[in-house]
C-alpha cells in the first residue's frame, strides 16, 4: 500500500536552501588593481584596506567586509555632504552598498567616536 505525502515547503525553508546553496565567494575587486564596477574594503585594526580608491563614475558596489575585532561604519561623503553608507558592521559581517557616483573626489570614513583619530578614513576618487 502506498500513501501519497505532499510537502510544501515554507518561505524560510526555501530562504535557508537557496542560501546554502548560492557561492559564499566575494565578487571581484573593481577600482584600481581590479575589474569591472564591484570594489572589495576591508575594514580592520581601525584602518580601511584599501583607503585609496579610484574608480569610473556610475553604478558602484562596494562589498565592504569587517575582518576586525570591532563595530566599524562604511561612510562615502563628498565635501561635508554624506552620499551613502552601511552602519552596523559588526565583526565578520560583509555587506554590499550600491551607489551612482559622478566623477569627484570622496572621502571614506568611519565616524564611531575615535575611528577618525585612529586613522579609519580614506580617499575615494571618481573619474569620468
């Protein structure tokens, strides 16, 4: 005898599946030294690697990773003016931020107290 069992899955069970499924690998490393519109930062030690950037205006993604043993925040500002960022990156926490860009120079930054004055900033410049 043979019983027919119907299973259907929910939206968190199929969250979890195609989760572990999906390549944990970071994408590629755009800006000076890589390709294509993706930038990997690294956030650590108080520092951003890299904290110079160069990049071609437009549709940037920066895949920002805290390899660090602190809280630490991704902030892009052009003059005083706050453009994008991601706060709450905790230690080993990657997040993605996707910003258009036209070209001029940025600063990066963390502004937790005292990340400025132990040296989390950088340089970010946007060509044509």
């Amino acid at each position: 005898m043979f019983r027919r069992v119907l299973f259907v899955a929910s939206p968190i069970a199929l969250t979890a599946v195609m989760a572990a499924c999906s390549s944990s690998t970071p994408p590629p490393s755009g800006g000076v030294g890589g390709t294509g519109n993706v930038i990997n930062v690294q956030a650590a030690d108080f520092r951003f690697d890299p904290s110079t950037i160069t990049t071609a205006a437009g549709k940037v993604t920066f895949h920002v990773k805290n390899a660090g043993a602190n809280e630490y925040e991704f902030e892009i500002f052009r003059a005083d003016q706050a453009v994008a960022e991601i706060e709450g990156l905790v230690p080993g926490l990657e997040k993605d931020l996707t910003v258009e860009l036209p070209a001029g120079d940025y600063r990066i930054e963390c502004r937790l107290p005292g990340h400025l004055e132990q040296g989390m900033k950088g340089t970010l410049t946007v060509t044509q």
